[in-house]
C-alpha cells in the first residue's frame, strides 16, 4: 500500500504540479486500508437521467471484494499443489520471473503486480524435466493411421509413416532394391536386361524426340512401387502409361465374369457328379499384345537407372530431361491393352473349341468336351470332369502363354475356397480381410463392439402405430469425409457380397444417405 495514499489532503495551488511535491513530507503511521467512501453521484439536470443508489453502490462493491478474494484464494491454492509437485519430482528451485512493477499484468483472469509477480510464476512456471524424453518406439503396420492408406502407387514407410513413392524410394535406405526392381521393369519391356534377363517382351523401343510421328502426342509415365512379401521380388516397379492422354477410338470395355456368375460355376461344381477344379493364371496377361496403332510416351531421364541408361546408350536420346519411348505391345495402362488381351485369347481359344457363353461375359466352354471355365481378368477357374480334358486346356494355353496352375483350387479372386468333393459343399472364406480393413481405416478401436450389422428401431408390440426413426441432425462429410466413406463402403462391399450378406444393407443405407 502506498504511503501517499495515507497521508491527509492539502490544498495545492493550481502551479504546483503533484510531481515536484517536496520529499520531506511528515510521514503518518500506516493505517488498515479501507474501502473509499463512494463518491457522491452526480445530479443530472435532466429528470429523466437515471441515479444509482448506496445500496446498489455497496452490493457492487461487495462483489469485486468476493471476486478479488475467491481470485487469491485459487491462486495460493494452486501455488501449494504446484509447489509439492516440484518437490517431489526435482530439486530445482523455481526460478522467480522478473516483471516491470510498473506494468501490471493480467493472467487467467487474475491481476498481477510486482508484488505478487514472484508468487504467481510460481504457479504458471513449468518445471524443468526430471528425465529426458524417451526416443520414440518404430511405428509398425498396425499403429499407422488410416491416412498412411490412402495415397495410390507408394510403399508406407514403417519408421516414419509417410508414404512414398519411387523418386523418393530410390533415395532411401532401400534405394538398391528400387533401382534393381526399376532396371528390371525396363528389362522386361524391353530388350532385356544385361546379364540376367537377356530378352525381354520388346514392348518398349526407345526413339530419338524427332521420331515422334506427326499426329501424335507422347503421353507420361506413371510408376507403381508397391512391397509383396509372398512374392519372388518383393520390391516391385510397374511401368504405367498415363492412359488419360491416349486418344483410341475403339471399345475399349473388356468383358469378363462376376460373382454371380463365379457362385453359379461353384455351386455347378460340386453339384456335378465327379466333377473337380482347378485355378490357372496367365502371366502378364495385358503384356506383350501386338498393337495395329503405336503409341508413344516419355520417361524422365532422373527415374532411368544407370546400369540402363550404359546398356541402351540412352545419353544421346535425353531431350528436355526425356527419352521418348514408343510401344509396340499391350502395356499397363493403356485404355486398349484389356480388349486387346481379350480378342487374342478369345482368337486362340477359338482353334480349339472353346467358345464364350452366349448372354454371360467371362464364361467359357468347350463344344464336346465336359470343361466349362471363368475368366476373371487373366484368372481361370476350370471346371471339369477327368483330368484329361482340364489338361487339354492347359495345353491351350501354354502354347501361347506363360501360365501357372493350382490343382486344388485353393483360391480364386482373393476368395479362399475348402473343397468337399464328397459332401458336394465349398466354404468360401476371406480370412483377415476384415481384419486389415479395421488396420486401415480405424485409428482407434470403440471399447465397445457393434455386433449387429445395421442399425435397428425396436417394434413396439401391441402398438397400431410405430415409432418412426429420430431424424438425422448431423453435418453433412467434406469432399475428404466422402471421399474416405467411398473407400470404406468399396471395400466391404466385395466382402458382403462374395461372403457375408449381412453387410448389405447397411453398406445400401450409407451410399444412400
């Protein structure tokens, strides 16, 4: 409390400014400080001007006390909690903040001075750490969050959690791996690679820029990096073509079996007396098909590896930090490389009797032969009777394909199939599916599970009249919300309908809504 305050009021002069009053003043003992009289209100000469009454004077006063104190009170309160917890944990005293006492400061709402500056640091300071912070644990596959999924044609990084792509893996720990997988994709769609794959598909032939033909335009490149473990190369580059600037002007749709009719040809299966299956699968399908029309597109120069770019002498091709391909042959990517694929084979099949099923795509049977098959993109499910005939197909095929077989038929499009020839029953299973969709679209689990696959309003029995659902108040998704719902209901979809149909209605009520 200042001491000015105390002292008794003495008229001063109009010339004498209260800044040069003399120091010698007579000090006066310090009193208890009390509440100022209020001073008397001021009369309005208008009648209508409103007066404020001592009670209404006294019970706001009395408000800012109770304020200030219940202010004081929390703040000595929270410096005792504050004060044993750095007890307890460090035996640093708390440095005291220095303040400028003649700027009072404001914090949570409390006012502070220089006097209770040092008082109330305490309280806010954050103390020092007792221990250093622990290095953070490597992120594994199932603590990443379901954005890490998200992005198309890269490998999740599992330290970091970042997907990357090629121009980034080529840079990373694993950048031999990616380089060797990159030189043997271009091996593979071109003329080889030196000295472990000495041809290659001849796909891919790479031109000087001026052997661009007039009338057309070179598209992009587009490369898919992607990690299979259950695979011979586990780190695998694809070569796309960036098939949105290809100008073909014929059907590019390819006809090619679904579920139904999947379901249909197993259920024939086991419903036929001595009748098997067997799954076969031809190798680069899509690969490899003459094309009557080239087409033309440009790989950057910085994704050629170096081993490549020294065996194809690629140095003098480079043009604006390109090297101008053209391609002869079906290739990922190319908006005619499926109907392409499917003609040859439908032409090949044809030399032997075996003709698709008039009214339903992606069936095949033979003219005489008990051997009717599927065909799903380049996967066969054949169903026969002796193994003769399945291997009069076989033969088929390999004279135009590389293809590999499963004489148990153990799986067919990602579905696991457990036969029973005897019983005439097939299970049909995903195991894990559900599993790996909750890893990559939930970041955390409820602690309660919904067991029951839809939403479901109680009847009420007895009652003419039923309860209508509570209307739906909530915020409609974002472009990324709706984007993230599409994902989801894609991917249980298939699962409903090749496993469980349970899953149905609720996956029709949210594309719905």
């Amino acid at each position: 409390m200042h001491v000015l305050a105390a002292l008794p009021r003495v008229p001063l002069s109009p010339s004498i400014a209260p800044s040069v009053l003399p120091a010698s003043l007579p000090r006066v003992p310090t009193q208890p400080q009390q509440d100022p009289a209020p001073p008397a209100p001021a009369v309005d000469s208008s009648p209508e001007a409103p007066t404020e009454t001592y009670k209404a004077r006294t019970s706001n006063a009395g408000q800012r006390r109770r304020q200030q104190h219940k202010a004081q009170r929390a703040a000595t309160k929270q410096a005792s909690k504050q004060n044993k917890k750095n007890e307890s944990t460090t035996s640093c005293p708390t440095t005291p903040s220095v303040s400028n006492p003649s700027k009072p400061k404001k914090r949570n709402g409390t006012k502070i001075t220089s006097h209770t500056v040092n008082h109330v640091s305490s309280v806010f300071a954050k103390p020092p750490p007792s221990h250093p912070t622990p290095t953070p644990e490597p992120i594994t596959h199932s603590s990443l969050p379901a954005h890490a999924f998200w992005t198309a044609n890269a490998v999740v990084d599992l330290s970091t959690g970042t997907a990357m792509e090629y121009p980034q893996l080529k840079l990373g720990e694993d950048s031999k791996l990616w380089l060797a997988a990159a030189s043997r994709e271009i091996g593979r769609l071109g003329q080889g690679k030196q000295p472990d794959m000495p041809i290659g598909s001849n796909t891919m032939h790479f031109l000087d820029h001026r052997g661009l033909p007039a009338g057309h335009k070179a598209t992009y490149l587009r490369i898919v990096a992607a990690i299979k473990m259950h695979k011979v190369e586990t780190h695998r580059i694809r070569f796309t073509v960036g098939g949105n600037r290809i100008n073909y002007k014929g059907k590019v749709s390819t006809p090619t079996a679904n579920l139904e009719t999947i379901k249909i040809l197993l259920n024939s299966t086991v419903s036929t007396p001595n009748a098997k299956m067997l799954t076969a699968n031809i190798e680069s399908f899509y690969l490899g098909t003459p094309m009557d029309c080239y087409e033309y597109m440009r790989i950057p120069a910085k994704d050629i590896p170096a081993d490549i770019m020294e065996q194809y002498k690629l140095a003098p091709l480079v043009h604006k930090g390109h090297v101008l391909t053209e391609i002869r042959k079906g290739m990922y990517g190319l908006p005619q490389a499926g109907i392409l694929a499917y003609n040859r084979l439908v032409q090949h099949l044809a030399l032997s009797d075996y003709t698709p099923v008039k009214h339903t795509h992606g069936l095949f049977r033979h003219a005489t032969r008990p051997v009717t098959f599927s065909l799903m993109v380049d996967d066969f499910a054949i169903k026969y009777v002796n193994g003769v005939n399945a291997e009069h197909l076989l033969a088929t095929l390999r004279s135009l394909y590389n293809i590999t077989t499963d004489w148990t038929a153990s799986m067919y499009c990602g579905i696991t199939l457990q036969w029973h020839y005897v019983a005439r029953t097939v299970d049909l299973s995903m195991p894990g599916y559900i599993e790996k969709a909750l890893e990559t679209y939930l970041d955390k689990r409820p602690k309660r599970p919904q067991h029951a696959p839809h939403a479901w309003t109680a009847p009420s029995c007895g009652s003419k009249v039923q309860l209508t659902p509570p209307a739906d108040d909530s915020e409609f998704l974002d472009a990324g919300g709706l984007t993230r719902i599409q994902q989801i209901i894609g991917t249980l979809l298939f699962y409903g309908r090749a496993i469980n149909s349970t899953l149905l209605v609720a996956l029709g009520t949210l594309s719905a809504a």
